[in-house]
C-alpha cells in the first residue's frame, strides 16, 4: 500500500487535514520519503543515515489526526 492508496478510502476533510500536516513536513524536512508503516503514513529522511528510523507518523482517525513524532536514536 503506498500513500495515495492510504488516502483513496477517507473523507476529503480528513485528507485536506493530512495535505495541511504533509505540507508542513515537508517545509520542516525537504528531504524525507513517505511510506506507510504500522498502517500510518510515515516521513523518513532520505539519507543513507538512519533511514529506516521515522521522523514523525501521522494517523488519521474518525474525529481526530494523530501526530507521533519519534526519538532520534
């Protein structure tokens, strides 16, 4: 699954919500991939160093979203 698949299923005020949030990543860190992991859409740095180590995962839910930064290893 990648994110448009994510995406395809959700009401567009809760897509709209994550595109805000997405955006803003990406302005923090231009360099990041996105996939999903542990069913969330997950922002990675591209780099060759600790790329498998997400920076921040955001979950979309019924009535709220979701932001879960993670400790730098």
């Amino acid at each position: 699954m990648d994110l448009e698949d994510y995406l395809t299923d959700l009401p567009a005020e809760h897509v709209a919500m994550f595109r805000f949030v997405q955006s803003r990543i990406h302005e923090l860190w231009p360099k990041v991939d996105e996939r999903i992991a542990w069913s969330m859409p997950g922002f990675f740095p591209n780099t060759s160093v600790n790329s498998n180590h997400p920076l921040i995962f955001v979950r979309l839910n019924k009535h709220w979203l979701g932001i879960y930064a993670t400790p730098r290893i």
